[in-house]
C-alpha cells in the first residue's frame, strides 16, 4: 500500500495535469495488456502461457523504455522520443513476443 501511495505521489509530481497522467499510464500499460488480452476472446491471438507474461512485461517495459528516453532527451516535443509516441514501440514488442509465442492453431 505505501508502494502504490509513493509511485501515485512520484507521478503527480512528473505529470501535475490529470490528462497528462492518463495519456502517461495508457500509453505505458496498453501495449502490454492488448495482445494477452485479445487472445483471450480471439483464438488467433492466444499464445503459450510463459509468453503470455514476456508479452505483458515487454510491451509495457518497452512503452516505459521509450517514454524513459523522451523524458531524459528533454525534447520540446513532449515524451515523444524521435517523435515517435511510447505506445508504438511498446506494442511493436509485444507483436514481436507474440509472433514467438503465438500458439499454433
């Protein structure tokens, strides 16, 4: 509990506007959560369970990776490292976690 209080005060101090904040977790958790998800609901994108997690844990490590870079680049740009947005690397890895693991149906 006083983990999650210290990771919500850490962030309010990076990302003071709500909106800001919301564009910050979207674009770091969703990479990690579509593909694992869909799986569960479309048998095309089910994968074997040890690359379920790799896929949760490189999307979103991937997405936080990027906007890491953008923060640290101090752009004019925003969190967009060579302006590109967090989101795109992160699901290109959890793409490339899938196609490894993608059970084969």
């Amino acid at each position: 509990m006083a983990l999650s209080a210290l990771l919500g005060v850490a962030l309010l101090m990076w990302f003071p506007s709500v909106v800001n904040l919301w564009y910050v977790i979207g674009s770091v958790c969703v990479p990690g959560l579509l593909i694992p998800v869909l799986g569960l609901y479309i048998p095309f994108f089910s994968m074997k369970r040890p690359w379920v997690l790799a896929s949760l844990l490189g999307g979103t490590g991937g997405s936080l990776s990027w906007l890491l870079l953008g923060i640290l680049a101090d752009q004019t740009e925003g969190v967009s490292f060579l302006g590109l947005e967090p989101f795109y690397p992160g699901l290109a890895v959890a793409i490339a976690l899938f196609l490894l693991g993608r059970k084969s149906t």
